[in-house]
C-alpha cells in the first residue's frame, strides 16, 4: 500500500462487499452506489493496494490472494470503526471516573450533600472532586478540563455554557429553639430590626447583605453584630448564642436545634443552576450523572412543597 491518506472509509467498505458479493453489480446494489462508481473505487483499490485485487472469469469476479489476505483484517477494521461510531453503554455500578464539582459551601450543603446520599449505592466508582466556586476562571477551568460541573446562579453563569435550574430558594429567619423569642410563631418587624443578628458575607468584611437591601426600602435597619464567611459554621453560632439569622431555607431545614420563622420582611431569594460546557454535554457517564442531580434537587423541591 502506497499512502494511507489515500484511502477512505467508502474505499474499505466497497473493498469489503466485493469480497462478498463477487461482483461489481451486486456490491454496487448493497452499498447504494452505481455501478460506475464501484468500478472507479476498485480502480483506486488497486492503485493503493499495489495489486489487482480481483480478476475476471465467467462466473464473475474472483479475489487475488492479496485480496483474500485482507478480508479477515478488513471485517475487524469495519467492525471496530463501526463500534467508534456508537456511543459506549454507561454502566453506573461499574464505572470509574472523577467527576469535579465545583460549589460554594451553600451548594455543599444544600445540593451536593443529598446528591451523594443518592448516588454513592448507585455509583460507588464515581470519584467526587469539590472545588471552590471562582467565577472568572470557571470557563477556563472547563474547556482544560479540571471542571466538569457548576453550581451557580444566573447571574453568574455565562449563556455560552449549557444550564439547567436545579430550583428557587426562599429566605427563612433561623434562631436556637430555646431562644427566648423561639415561642413566638411570628416575629414582628420591630423584634426582628432588635435582635442581634449574623451574616454570612463571603467578602468577610461587609455587615450588609440582601435582607438589609430589603429593610432599607422600607425604611428600617437591623444589627449585624457578627459575620462570619461560611455558611457551615452559622447553624454551630445560631445554637449557642441569642444571634439569629435569615438564611437558605434549605440551610436551614437540615439544621438540628433550631426554629424557623418567616422573616417579616420580604427577602428576594435566588436561583440555583447546574452549568456545564459543551465538552462532557453527550457523554453518557456525564448525562447520568446531571439527571441524577436533576432528580435529586426536583424531589427536593417537592418535600419543600
């Protein structure tokens, strides 16, 4: 064989239904081409092959023994092509591979925590990288690879990645149960602007956030006595001090030891999304794994409802 850039797919397959049919018109039938065509790509067979391939007799066409040599290597070749082209069965008791995550602690808690409970009887050998959520290196961080999945919000998510709402999360006033305003069903604006209150600012710096953003547009204030730059800390803090505190509802509802109210204020609350880039979006393993985070966060949401 002269070149193998010469040699296409087409050529192999016309190779290969020659050596079955032994002749050029029933081949030409079987692969949908004209007879004209079967002809000029056994011409360009030869060519490559260095060989005449098939000789004429009266009873059709028969193979050269270079042409018989090639016709178990040949079927393999096809075969294998042939298994590339379909997408490999995914297994999830039996696959092993990482999958990187990457989450704010709120997302940990919230989504990947109930994520795992389900998945890890289903998919033992899937292997869970978490990373910190940092919003300008997240496209980067896909297309190398070191990322395979995000948690986020939409404002944060860039439209050229692929999304999917995972759901919409409420704001709940969280206190200990013995606190001494846990009696109340309803804590009024007043009471709420008076109690000490925590706030988890990722900044640390800040004693503002978007419950404060709501009192100023109804002309009250509230006092952050403490911040604090986790969420995984505050249910700790909330159980052993007077400090309360409006947090994820979600947060909140797997916490032991405390009571929740509603805020007497409105607090808007946000959309939580999974992001993911175009590079793992066909990839079985990596579909099984996004519905089940699908389904996990929509059963979820129906135990919230």
């Amino acid at each position: 064989m002269k070149d193998i850039r010469a040699l296409d797919l087409n050529l192999l397959r016309t190779l290969d239904a020659l050596l079955d049919e032994r002749s050029v018109t029933r081949a030409a039938e079987r692969l949908g081409f004209t007879q004209p065509a079967v002809s000029g790509m056994l011409t360009r067979l030869r060519e490559s092959f260095n060989d005449p391939l098939f000789v004429r007799t009266r009873r059709g066409i028969v193979p050269t023994l270079r042409a018989t040599e090639l016709a178990g290597p040949l079927k393999q070749i096809l075969v294998d092509v042939g298994a590339l082209l379909q997408p490999a069965a995914f297994d999830p008791t039996t696959a092993k591979f990482t999958l990187s995550i990457a989450a704010t602690d709120y997302a940990l808690q919230a989504v990947v925590v109930p994520f795992l409970a389900k998945m890890r009887p289903l998919a033992p050998g899937i292997r869970i990288a978490i990373r910190p959520v940092e919003d300008d290196r997240v496209q980067m961080q896909f297309e190398s690879g070191d990322l395979d999945l995000a948690l986020m919000t939409p404002e944060t998510a860039l439209p050229e990645l692929h999304a999917r709402r995972l759901f919409d999360e409420t704001y709940v006033c969280a206190l200990r149960s013995n606190h001494p305003d846990a009696r109340k069903q309803q804590l009024s604006i007043d009471r709420f602007c008076a109690l000490d209150h925590v706030l988890v600012s990722y900044s640390g710096e800040r004693f503002w956030g978007v419950t404060d953003d709501a009192l100023s547009k109804i002309g009250r204030r509230r006092h952050v006595a403490l911040t604090v730059t986790s969420f995984l800390v505050l249910a700790e803090i909330l159980r052993t001090t007077d400090l309360v505190a409006a947090v994820p509802r979600r947060l909140a509802q797997s916490a032991k030891g405390l009571v929740l109210r509603e805020p007497p204020v409105e607090i808007p609350g946000f959309t939580k999304l999974a992001v993911w880039h175009e590079r793992t979006h066909r990839d079985p393993g990596h579909r099984w794994v996004r519905m089940l985070l699908f389904e996990t966060c929509g059963n979820l949401e129906t135990a919230k409802t």
